[in-house]
C-alpha cells in the first residue's frame, strides 16, 4: 500500500476527484471480475493470455482482453487501488484520450513481453498489472521527485527511486525463473513500453507530421501536373480552332480531329 505527498507531507489518494478514465476502467474490471466468478472457465479460457494460442492460433483478442481479468479480490484490489492511487494524476497531467491510449499500450505490451519469453506456454495470464506497471513509470517521469512513502515499512523515497526498485525486483524475478506465480515479464513489459513510448511519442509524432507532410507534397505535385496538362491541352485546343477558322474543320488532320474529340470528351466530364 502507498501514498505520496504532494508540497507537504499528507495522505493523498488519486487527488481530490477520481478523473473520468480511471473511473470507467475501474468499473469496467470490477463488471468483468464479478462475471468471472460466474463463470471462470468461459472467461480464462476465451480472454486471458495464453501465449501458445496467440501465436498458433491467432487469438489476437488476448493481448487486449486479458488485462481486465484477475486471480483474486486481493489481487484486482491492489492493481485497481494503484491505479486510482496513481492514474489519476497521470490523467490529469496527460488528458483523458492520452492516457487511455497509453494504458491500452502499456497492457498489450506487457502481454508481447509475456509471449517473447514463455512463447510455447499454455498457462494463462490474467491481470491488469502490465498496464498499471505502465502508469507507476508514467508517472515516476511526469513527477520524478514527487515522495512517495511504501508501507508496511514507512520508508519514504521518490517516485524514480520507487520506480527503479521496482524495475530491479522484476528483471531479478523474470530472469531467475521465480516460481511464485507472476508474470514478471509481463510488468517489465509494461514498464519498458511505458517509458519507450513517453520517452520517444514526441519523435513518433513528429514522423506522423513528416508523412503527412510528405503526402500533401504529393498531392500538390499531382494537382499541379494535372493543371499543366491541361493548360497544354486548352493551348493545343486553341491553336486547331484558330486553324480552323482560318481553313476551315474539313483541312485537319487525323491527329488535331482526335486532339478536339479527346479535349470534348475530357472538358465534358470534368
């Protein structure tokens, strides 16, 4: 359990009104949590993450799904308390639109980090905490020196600390094969993705705006190759009617007939 402190020492949870997104995933998992318990089997077997079926048989859905499912109270209790305790400020900071898309991102790549490593597994994976892990390093890089006291053991540390000895637990959990029932590799996914996509959005943005740029460019170039067609079109076109008003149509040639027929079948379209 946590709280942080703001300009002073306090408790504070979420800020003073949870925003609108943390509201709605909150009661969007809470809605799935207790239709699980309704149905368990239906649920895990269809939604959660089974990294086998992602990649043999393409249940693609499971990336997104599997982040609103969760083993136990105590277990959606914690990862939803983080996210109102923590979300919220992030949201704020961020924006409602923002800050959905980037739990969305954080979720589904904790599940690709899950399946890179346990590619052949047929164990689900259930739970939210790719994604919350996503918004503890959102917000250690929006408030990195924001403190933050961890309890039972009241020790008091800034949120990039936090953040770090979090990182730390993970890689040695992942990496060492901990037998304890977590998808670490699902956290530091989350973690990573998080902090790749704030880090680097900007550039991403930037190579949006590029593109877009770069096919306006185009159409331009297009829209202007056009017009001087046509102004050569309507000079040819001039230059046969001058003809014939001096010699009259019988006095064309085959090609200035075709040039007229073709420009009257193009002006009458356009």
């Amino acid at each position: 359990m946590y709280y942080y402190e703001q300009t002073r020492p306090s408790f504070g949870f979420g800020g003073r009104n949870i925003t609108t997104v943390v509201k709605y995933l909150l009661i969007a998992n809470a809605a799935v949590y207790l239709l699980q318990q309704l149905m368990p089997r239906l649920l895990i077997g269809w939604f959660a993450l089974f990294p086998n079926l992602v990649l043999k048989k393409f249940f693609i859905w499971q990336l997104f799904t599997y982040m609103f499912l969760h083993g136990d109270f105590l277990h959606i209790l914690l990862n939803m308390f983080i996210l109102w305790m923590f979300g919220c400020e992030v949201e704020r900071y961020w924006g409602n639109r923002e800050f959905l898309k980037y739990y969305v991102i954080c979720g589904i790549g904790g599940a690709l980090f899950h399946i890179i490593f346990h590619s052949g597994s047929m164990t689900p994976v259930i739970g939210a905490s790719g994604a919350i892990y996503g918004i503890l390093a959102a917000f250690a890089m929006f408030f990195p020196d924001r403190p933050i006291m961890l309890f039972p053991f009241f020790i008091t540390l800034k949120a990039k600390h936090w953040v770090l000895i979090f990182l730390a637990i993970t890689l040695l959990f992942g990496f060492t094969g901990a037998q304890d029932g977590i998808a670490h590799f699902a956290h530091l996914g989350g973690m990573v993705v998080g902090f790749v996509y704030i880090r680097y959005r900007r550039k991403f943005f930037d190579l949006n705006e590029f593109i877009k740029d770069k096919k306006e460019q185009r159409r331009m170039m297009t829209l202007a190759k056009k017009r001087r067609k046509l102004q050569e079109l309507r000079d040819e076109v001039d230059s046969i009617l001058d003809k014939i008003n001096e010699v009259g149509y019988e006095n064309l040639t085959d090609d200035e007939k075709k040039i007229l027929k073709n420009a009257s079948d193009y002006f009458s379209k356009e």
